[in-house]
C-alpha cells in the first residue's frame, strides 16, 4: 500500500507518484480544467483535473468532502508551494453533501458583531485555516511555558479541581452535589500550589479555572485555562516578579521568532519587549494618568481598564516595552493569603503584570508565617476551622517558607500575543453566561 | 547577599563557606555534638553542629522547622553526600512547635489499611523525601508524554470541562446549575478531540476528567487526569493500536533510564516490555483463562479483573512483555461512536491495552460516516437533536476522516509504573465518595 505524504512534502517527491489525503478546500473551474485545492495537517496541496471523468467525481459535493488522491508531483512556479499534482486519480474517502454553513476557505470575520457567530459554528471554524493558526500558536505557547518551568526546577502538578466548599470568597463559585455534600468548582489551585512548595518548593501547573461571574465582558468567560507557579525560599517580593519577567521575555521572543508568519498573517502587532518590565506603584499609576488625560483617579483602590491600556501605551513609547508592572495595590484589595507591604502597610505585596494594555497575571508574596495568616483570615471574617482552610493551615503550621507565585490567564496571552479583541477569540470553546455549547 | 545553595551543590564549595536553606528534616544529639539533616528541593544536606549555642537555637523545635545555615563545607566520608557543613551558624526562619502529625524523615506506611491516614494527612506526607518521588515521577511522565505527542505531530488541545447535558451516558455524571442552566462535569474530552481531528487530524490533551462513580474500590476515584489522542486518516484500527505501543514504549523505557533510583526505592518492579504489544481478543482471552484456571468465562461479554492480571502475568512470562492488547471486545459493550469491526460484526473496533494487570488505557476506532452515526446513536436511544449531540455531529457531517484515538488514566499509569497498591496513591489529592479534602 502507498503511503501518504503531506502537502508540504510534494517538493521532495517531483517526477514521481504521490498519495496525498485531505479535505477539499476549494475547487476552480477554469477552461475546461479544474484545480483542486486539498487540505491536510500541514497546509494546502494544488491538483491540476484536465480529465473530466476525475473532475465528475466531485460533482455535487462540498468543501470539506474527505479525499485520496493520486497522481505525479510537477514543478509548476505558479502553484501556491511551486508544486502541483497532475493526471490525479480521485477517491472520495467521505462525500459532503450540504453546503457549510460558514467559509472554510476564507478568513473568518472576526468583528466584534459577528462573534456569537464565530463561536456558533466553531466545531466547522477550527478547520479553517487561518482560524487554526491560533490555536496552534496557544499550544506552542504552553509548550513554550513548560520548557522554561523545567529549566527552572518548577514541577508539574496537577492538583483536584472538586473542592470541599467555597474558599477564596464564597460568589462567583459553581457549586454541586458530591454524593450528598456541597462541592466546588476550583476557582485557581491558589491553596494547593502554596501546599506544594512544602514539597518541591517549585510547582506549577496549567489546567482548568472555573468562575461563575455573571458578566458578558469581552475579558471574561465562566472557564478559563491558567498557568499557576508558586516559588519558595524567595528573598521578597522582587524574586517573583524577576522569574515572571524571565518566564515572559522567554516565551514571547520565542512565540515571535518561530511563528513569524502565523503572527504577520493575523497582523499581530511587532513585539516591544525588554528583559526588565518597567515597574509603577498603584499610586504612581493614577498619578501619571491623572496628569496626562486630566482625569482625576488619584486615591483610587484600583485600577482601570483605561489606565492599564494607557500605562501600556506610555511604556511602549518611553521604555520600549509594552509590559509592565503595576506594583503596590492597596491594602483594600488584599485577599487574607497575600502579605502586607512590611515598608508600607497601606499597601500589599501584589503586582499584576500588564500586557499590550490588559492584566495577565497577577504576582503577589503569601504571607508565610502562620499566626500572621490565621489573624488575617479572622479580619476577613473567615472561619479557620472550615474544610477548606483546615488543611491549608496545616502546611503552614509545619513550616512553609517565604515565598510567592503568579497566576497567568492563558487564554487571555494568547489573545493578546495575536491581537485578538476578545479574550473568547482564543479559546477553543468558550463558556460564558449565554453560551453553554458547542 | 550570599547566595543560597543546594544540598546536592554543596561538593562544589568544598573549603568554602555556603548558605543552604531548607526544612529542618532530622535532628540526632551525639556526644555533646548535634547532627542536623537539612532537606531542600533536591535532597538532604548533612550539618554538624558543636558550638552549644547554636544547637541551643534548635531547642523546642520540631521537624518541618524552616532554617538558613551558614557554614563550612568539609569532605566528610561518613555522611551522605560525603560532605558535611562545619561550624555553622543558624538561623530560624520560620519555628515549627507541635510535633507534625506524620513521619516526614522516614517513609510513610503504605498499607491499605492506612490509606486513609495517608490522604488525610496528605498537605504534610508530600513533603515525605519517599512520597514526593511518586509526584516527581508523575511529573516526568507528563513531560515524556508530551515530547511524544510532540515529535508525532499532536497539537495539544485543551477543551472545556463544563458541557451543556450529559453526553455519554446519563449516570455518573455532576451535575449543578449554570446561570439558570443544567450543565455537566466532563466525563471525557472525547467529543472535543473528535471535533478537532477536523482542524489538526492528530490531537492530544491532558487534563481532569470527573467520574460520579458511587464506587470505593482500589481502582476509581470521581476526579481522574486523562490522557487523550484522537488521530484521523488512519488507514485502521491498527495504526491507533501501533500509536499506543510506541507512546508506551518510549515512555516507559525513559522513565526506567532516567528515574532508576527513585524506582528501586520504591521497590518497582523491572520493567519487561517490547516495542510490539501481544494482542489478544476477547474470546482468546476467555478461552486461555478458562483452559488454564478451570474458572469458566467463556462467552462473558467482559473481562474480568482477574483475567485481566492473569494475562499480563502469562504475557510477561511466555512473551517477555507486561503490556498486552484485549481487542475486539463483544458489541454489548459498545458505545454508539464506536466503530463496528467489519470483520465480524458480533464485535467493536475496541482495544484495552493493560499493563501489569490493570486497563491503563482504551483505544478504539470511531464511526466516521454521518449517517452510520446517527443511525447507531438512534439505536442506543439517544436523541441527535440534544445540544450535547447536535454540534458533534455537525463535524461529521461535514467531513471528518476515518480515526481513531485512546483515552489513558495518568493516575493509574503512574500507580502502576511505581507498583502501589492503590490509584489514589498516585494522586496528590485524591477525591472519592467519601473524600472531598485536602
């Protein structure tokens, strides 16, 4: 039996017969002849059809009909890989009757207006070649994210994402039956990742994040995919921004240097990049804005997408970095986990990293030191007793070191690595609110 | 700042004062002299303490205690890593004072009657140097894995975990409310790696995967990690099963050369495999098993555990192989994506590929044809128009390629790589009927 070869392997097989197996991706007629477009894993193949009785076969069906076809590889300088099949036999492995209800040989619009559309019709969308590009870049990036946790002693973990009960805050959380108890969506592996640094004192892990938030926002979606790390034996506060800066820096150079064309092809802006991301205060943040656009958010808690969009805009300009972070949130947003800032406890040891205008981690210290911690949980007005803190307190109670770890959305650096508008662009699948399928 | 080292960097420093810091993992007075064993990420680091006021800084403390040390390292043929730490000053980073729950110095108990205790205690056994190989090793599996998937061309996916209904089967499935909406727990990601053969042909994903198993056996648990490839343009059931025996192969051999210790300590067994998998069918298997043991099966629609030990077992011996294929499993155990074997109709393009006595992993061809589909969906009584149906089948009716896939247990894997007793020893925090913490 002949084996098959892959479009973009005709160029090594010139003068001789080829199997080649894939889609029909668009059919052309033109004087008399028909060309052929056939799609596999790789990329798209030409086959010139003069005989009618090939050309025939095809009669009535629709892109995406399944094909074998055979036939001699010839130079041909003006075919799309300078290389096409001629005197093909065809063999319609599967026929596709009903025309698609969405191209499959065009980009896809991806206006904002169209979007339910899109992700309506994803199942067929993914096939769609430019559409696919993104999710093969997302899954280099994980890869990406992996090679550089090894080589920096991370480990792997994977830890459960049914819970006991509601623990960093009881909204926003899907709840469920567990055999006659209240269980839990893991919202992060927030208290599981900081149990394992008594372990490996490097974990991390990317998996499944579940967040019941009531919102339709082109940021948000009620399943997410995040990339968790948690360090040990850290120094301070710098030592989690220093590993989030290198784990970036490492990752997008090497998104941009081997997918040079998938990136131009989505008019993914250039990458203005610095090993070192530039660093403001919360407080310097509001000042900055508040002087430049002349709206006032001085002695603001938080910070606003406008200002996250602007400090992202300066630092391109000024520093020639498109990253950065925003250091120093006030202690109002502090979850009863993070540590107080011990040289200004009106703020907390919280940074979230800013890229291309949107927050795609956040990287705050724990406060490590048990008695501490429980105080802090009592003032949140959370009970240390409830299963969901009682073992997470045990890590502390025998010795958990310093330390800190990020939390980074994966779904939303994949849109932003692409220039994507909407955070749902980027995954395969999205949930939100209203949509629940495919 | 002096720079932190690890224990097992400390022959590198001979003559020269280092900074170690770690867990407080041993503590042995001697003759006036106090011998201290400091545990860090990469092992046990030896330290001899003379001066009484250091060892004095040590008092009332307990094992998990969190310490820097400064010292000097000395060749020293008596400790472990034949180096020692001299004269050294400590400091206490973080005291531990009630006496931890567990052993952390010695290797915890594994007996099935202490499982309980084990997982109860879990936050702390991880820390365990013995325990933590089995999470280390899990580790590597995952990244040997994906080195595979990656060298054959899988793009890995990640899919969502919440679905709009029950798919598969009704039972054994979560359920809980979606913003008004009846949603369900991923049992698998099966429909989405079919789905997406139609964009990248060859497709992997690991993540979590939940099971409403009401079941206490050694086997099961509700929250498993999968492993799952679906490939299309096969040209049989045969390539899914010659993927499966290389995937197997390649890891298995890796994780023997490289983690040869961690393995002999946990007393694993030598690993007798071959690159070509035995196959034996369902009916073969009976009939072996009844020839042999008296023990009639003959004509079961199943196997049965112990038929499932008894042929690795026969396998390991008469073919030098502990892996071996159960094929053509009988059509009652069919499910409706299933592809009928042509051959012999009575039967199911279905494989178990058991290793050591235990199914690891399932690999069957799947109905590629629409019509095909629908008809054996209609035949199960299920309803094609259901949300959790309705777009599947939208990827074959436009075009899906014959193909073909396997759905293997990580947990089970790494229980079985390591020879414990229990799948829930191999996961760091296990979840059944009656565990939903830590």
């Amino acid at each position: 039996m002949q084996k098959r070869i892959l479009s973009d392997e005709i160029n090594g097989h010139i003068g001789k017969e080829v199997l080649l197996k894939g889609w029909l991706h668009k059919k052309r007629a033109m004087g008399g002849m028909t060309f052929v477009l056939l799609r596999d894993r790789r990329g798209v193949a030409q086959i010139l059809v003069e005989d009618k009785s090939e050309a025939d076969k095809l009669d009535g069906l629709q892109l995406g009909t399944v094909l074998e076809i055979t036939g001699q590889a010839v130079e041909e300088p003006r075919a799309p890989l300078k290389v096409e099949i001629h005197e093909p036999k065809l063999t319609v492995l599967l026929p596709v009757t009903e025309v698609p209800p969405i191209e499959i040989d065009k980009p896809l619009g991806h206006k904002s207006e169209n979007l339910d559309t899109l992700f309506e019709h994803r199942v067929l969308g993914v096939r769609n070649i430019q559409e696919r590009k993104i999710f093969k870049i997302r899954s280099e990036l994980n890869r990406y994210i992996r090679e550089f946790m090894k080589e920096n002693e991370f480990v792997e973990i994977q830890t459960p994402k049914i819970l006991a009960g509601a623990t960093e805050g009881g909204a926003e959380v899907f709840k469920f039956d567990y055999f006659g108890k209240e269980a839990t969506l893991a919202q992060s592996p927030q208290f599981y990742k900081q149990i394992m640094v008594g372990a490996f004192e490097r974990v991390f892990e990317i998996g499944p994040a579940f967040r019941a938030e009531p919102s339709t926002t082109s940021r948000h979606v009620s399943e997410i995919t995040m990339l968790d790390m948690e360090m040990g034996f850290i120094e301070s506060h710098e030592d989690v921004l220093k590993m989030t800066e290198k784990l970036l820096y490492y990752v997008l150079t090497k998104i941009y240097e081997e997918h040079k064309e998938e990136l131009k092809s989505w008019n993914a802006p250039e990458l203005v990049l610095k090993p070192e991301i530039p660093r403001y205060t919360v407080k310097e943040l509001h000042q900055m804005y508040t002087k430049t656009t002349g709206i006032n958010t001085i002695g603001e808690k938080d910070v606003r997408p406008e200002e996250e969009r602007w400090i992202c805009e300066y630092s391109k300009k000024e520093n020639g970095c498109e990253a950065v972070f925003v250091t120093e949130f006030p202690i109002e947003s502090m979850k009863f986990y993070h540590m107080v800032n011990p040289r200004d406890p009106s703020t907390v040891l919280w940074a979230d990293l800013l890229f291309r205008g949107l927050e795609i981690a956040t990287c705050p210290m724990r406060e490590h030191r048990y008695e501490k911690l429980v105080e802090q949980m009592k003032s949140a007005g959370l009970d240390p007793e409830h299963p969901g803190y009682k073992y997470y307190l045990q890590a502390f109670k025998f010795g958990l070191p310093p330390h800190g770890g990020f939390g980074f959305g994966i779904d939303r650096l994949t849109e932003k690595i692409i220039g994507l508008g909407n955070v749902k662009e980027a995954i395969l699948f999205p949930r939100d609110m209203n949509r629940l399928t495919p």
